[in-house]
C-alpha cells in the first residue's frame, strides 16, 4: 500500500480530482536509494489497483441480484476511496521518478517506463469496471421499501379518526416520503458519480511522460553511435597517420643513404687529388 495514506469522503462529499500529475519539480541529481524506493512503491500500488479491480469486478456480478445490500454498496465505496488515492499518489511518484531517472543510464530508463505502461494499464482496466459499477449502482439503487412505509400507514388507518384526516395524514406522509426518495435518491447518485475516476488526464500525462522517456532513450542511443562513428573515425586516422610516419621515415633512410655515398665519392676524389699532387 502506498506510503501516501488513504483520504476520507462521508456519503455524497464533494467531488475530487485524483491523479493529476502536473506538478513542476525541479530537476535532481540522479539518487539510486530514491530510485528503488520509488520503484518500489509504485509496484506495490500497482498490485493494489489491480486488487482493488478485482474487488469491484466480484461486486458488479452481486449488484442488482439478491445478493445485493447496503454493506456491499459500502465495501464498493470504500474500495473506490482507497484505490483513488492511490492512484493519486502513483501519479505522483511517476512524475518524480522520471525526473530522478533523468541521469541515469538506459537500463533505468527502460525499467521507468515498463512502470508506467504497468500502472497506465492497471489504470483503465480499474476505470472500466469502475464506471460499470456506477452504472449498475445507479440503476439499483437502494431505498427504502415503501411497502414497509404502507404497513406503518395502514396501522395508523386502524386508530380512531376521521376518514378525511386519515386520508390527509397519508397524502401528505406518501408527499414526504417521496421527497426524502428523491433526496436520497440524488445524494447516492452524487456519491456514485464522485467515486468514478476521470483517468483522461491521467492518460493524457502518462502519454507524454512515456513519450519524453522514448525521446531520452533514443537520444542516448545515437549519442552511443555518434561515439562509436568517432572512434571508428580516429582509429581510421591512426593508421593513416602511421603509414605516412613510415614511409617519411624510409625516405629519410633513402636520402642519408644517398648523401653518404656522395660524402664518400666527395672523399676519394680529394684523397686522389691530394696524392696527386704529392
């Protein structure tokens, strides 16, 4: 379960906005202890959305049969709180871990969005059969049976008085009774429809994040070829600069052979000359 805690909502509280993911945190240096704490709470919160649709999917099967009752609709609803705010805080945690993970290598990088296309798919698969349930709910809902409210009137039909003020009394008791329906009746469509997660946003943030992640990824791998394009290049221009190293030194050797030889002629001539001469 998600260290962000759970948030609390009576029946037909005010409606709230999970998982908005839009925060702008400033860019870190890369940290690998917060790396794996986020990895690993996101994981955790994963398996619990997918528990938590799980739960929802075995209640849509009871909603509207005999098996139906107010602590089942309960259980929905506190099983709707739970996961939404976890859902909430993940979107968070997300959003943090791409910025951590900005410096760290393609390894890291991969394993980031794995756990967002995780918790993306964890996403809708939850919202689905949420927005199914709500439906289910809202076209079975539970109110009080009026035909314990007829039994109630009928016994009071039984005491000493007039027709007419008894028949007053009921219409006006069956008006009441109707209004309290209608209020009722509104306030737990209200808290059905508050407890569906609008997960478009969500969608929408998660697309970009995966999309600047691609981006990243991509850009280390032509930056790994760019490297590698350079080393081949320099390598390249080693040999070339050895050969020309080479073949300067063998014309050197050439040239002082040749200048000894001269130096040598040179020599003899003026030995020659000077024995000549003597």
């Amino acid at each position: 379960m998600s260290r962000g805690g759970f948030a609390s909502s009576g029946l037909g509280g005010p409606s709230r906005n999970y998982g908005s993911v839009t925060n702008n945190d400033p860019e870190v240096g890369f940290s690998p202890t917060e790396l794996y704490n986020l990895s690993e709470n996101i994981t955790t919160n994963v398996y619990t959305i997918n528990n938590s649709w799980r739960t929802l999917e075995r209640a849509l099967k009871c909603i509207g049969t005999v098996k139906d009752n107010q602590g089942l609709r309960d259980k929905v609803h506190v099983t709707q709180l739970s996961a939404n705010q976890i859902v909430a805080v993940t979107s968070k945690d997300l959003k943090r871990l791409t910025v951590v993970v900005r410096r760290g290598d393609k390894q890291q990088k991969l394993q980031v969005e794995k756990l967002t296309e995780d918790f993306k798919e964890a996403v809708a698969r939850y919202s689905d059969v949420q927005k199914q349930v709500a439906d289910r709910m809202k076209a079975n809902l539970l109110l009080v049976n009026i035909d314990d409210a007829s039994t109630q009137d009928n016994q009071e039909e039984n005491e000493d008085r007039a027709r007419a003020l008894q028949q007053k009394q009921m219409e006006n008791k069956e008006l009441k009774f109707e209004q309290e329906m209608l209020v009722e009746r509104e306030q737990r469509v209200k808290q059905i429809e508050d407890d569906v997660l609008d997960v478009q946003q969500i969608m929408r943030e998660l697309g970009a994040l995966i999309y600047q992640q691609g981006e990243t990824i991509d850009t280390i791998e032509n930056g790994i070829e760019h490297a590698t394009d350079n080393v081949e290049l320099g390598a390249s221009e080693l040999l070339k600069a050895a050969e020309y190293q080479r073949k300067s030194r063998r014309r050197m050797c050439m040239l002082l052979s040749i200048a000894m030889i001269i130096f040598t002629i040179l020599l003899w001539i003026l030995i020659s000359s000077f024995r000549s001469g003597s």
